[in-house]
C-alpha cells in the first residue's frame, strides 16, 4: 500500500478517536507498523499533528498520544471534501472535545487499548465518544453490530456508578456492553446491579482487560463466574441494535494548537 494512503487515513483515526498512540493506530487502520510509523511521522514533522506525553500505572511506559493540530484539520477538510464547520462539528476535534478528552486521558488508554483489542477481532471499526451519555464510547462492527464501552475508574462512587448502570438500562442500548471494573470489590458490587440486564453485559478487571488478547477469556456475564475471550463475545453480539444519540453541540470552537514548551500546558497526571 502507498504511504500516502496511509497518511490520509491516519489523519481520518486521529480526527475521530484523538490521542491515539502509534500502537492503537496500527489496530484501528489496519496498516503495518512500519508504515503508520512513517505516515506519522511525516505528519508530525510536516505540522499536520502534534503528540502530548502520557503513563498510566496501566502502562507505566511513557507513550506519544496524537492529536490534529489546525493545519491538520485543514489538511483533512481537504481530503474529506467538507467544511471546518463541519467537521468540527461531526468528529471529537473541537477545543471543548479536546478539553474533555485530556481531562480523562487515563481512561482514555484503556479503552483504546480495548478498542484496538476489538479491532483486532473485527475489522474495520468505527468508534464513537460519549459526552455526558451513561456510556463511556461505543464502537460500531461490521455487519451492524455495536458494542459499548463502560469503565469505572478508582475515585468513581460506587453507589453513583450503581446508578449510572441503572440509567443504561433504561435507554438504547448495543447489542452487548463491556464493562471494566478497577478492583474486585467494584465488580462484584456491579455484578448485583446488572442482573437481569435487557442486553448481555460482560465485566472484566481493567488491568486484565488491557492486557489480554482477543482469546484470553477475561470477561464474564454479570450471573456467570466463568470467563469467556473478547472474541466469543463479539461473535455473540445479534444485529439491529441501536446506540443512545446525544444532541449536536451548541457551539463548538477551533482548538489552538497544543506546544509542549508553551504556556499552558496541562495535561493531567
């Protein structure tokens, strides 16, 4: 494949899924390493992208996360033949997404890397971000499949994420959820609170989760102590179903390019 390729569709992973990390860019487009590595660097030197530092204790190696600067988003209006307006407006690129998404960079890693992890099974995907919905992310698999993505991190309430599990049933829901927990203690307090689910929901440790491979059975269904891999729950999943809408933001505004160096520079720990 041409490395020009390459490039346009790194641009198109990193507008709608921002921070990806060389790894989970390889995942989602489907090209090889070698050649996202020199799609992106061409990019980051030609200014079209810019990356920020970040660890987790998940993943204590310091990795480079990527996102559009504005000379991207322009290069990418080009390619997709649409207006900044627009595109601003249908992908996670503006500066209050921007704002949203490095405030929960953490959580941000692993559903990535979960996202990868699907990708892996069921390629293409097409992955979506949540504001304000009881859902973290979804992704979307071929075939009309949906999957979402709920993850409780260690300073989540309990008894307030309890309830956010308890709104998700009341709404559209995916053809199955995948919920990481971050201790035992969490995951057999939701395990009570997801009986008798209208969809399957499948709950697994965090650090297992982002650890494991599509056949590393990890995850198991809320009544059921047994584990099942990440690819028996995908093959699993029945098509048809729908996943919650949220409304089209009011106003969205062009994010300023990030610099490492400059003044300003928060990113969270």
């Amino acid at each position: 494949m041409r490395a020009e390729g390459c490039e346009a569709q790194t641009l198109r992973a990193v507008a709608g899924m921002p921070f990806l990390d060389r790894t989970e860019i390889v995942a989602v487009t489907g090209w090889s390493k070698a050649a996202v590595h020199e799609a992106v660097d061409r990019l980051d030197s030609g200014g079209f992208c810019a990356a920020v530092p970040h660890a987790t204790a998940l993943f204590p190696s310091s990795t480079q996360r990527f996102h559009l600067t504005a000379a991207g988003l322009g290069r990418l209006t080009e390619q997709e033949e649409t207006s900044l307006d627009d595109l601003v407006r249908d992908r996670p690129v503006s500066a209050e997404w921007r704002r949203n998404l490095m405030g929960r960079l953490d959580s941000l890693a692993a559903i990535y890397r979960l996202a990868a992890a699907v990708s892996g099974v069921a390629y293409p995907i097409s992955f979506r971000w949540y504001r304000a919905s009881t859902l973290d992310a979804a992704i979307e698999l071929p075939g009309g499949r949906t999957v979402g993505i709920v993850r409780q991190g260690l300073t989540a309430d309990r008894t307030g994420f309890s309830n956010r599990m308890w709104r998700l049933r009341q709404g559209p829901l995916p053809g199955a959820v995948l919920v990481m927990m971050a201790d035992d203690v969490r995951l057999r307090h939701v395990r009570r609170t997801l009986a008798g689910a209208p969809v399957p929901f499948y709950l697994a440790l965090e650090r297992e989760a982002v650890a494991a491979s599509p056949d590393d059975p990890v995850w198991s269904p809320p009544a059921v102590s047994a584990s099942v891999e990440l690819r028996s729950v995908l093959d699993r999943i029945e098509k048809g179903s729908l996943l919650p809408e949220e409304d089209e933001p009011r106003m969205v505004s062009l994010p300023a390019d990030l610099s490492v160096e400059g003044p300003g520079w928060k990113v969270p720990d």
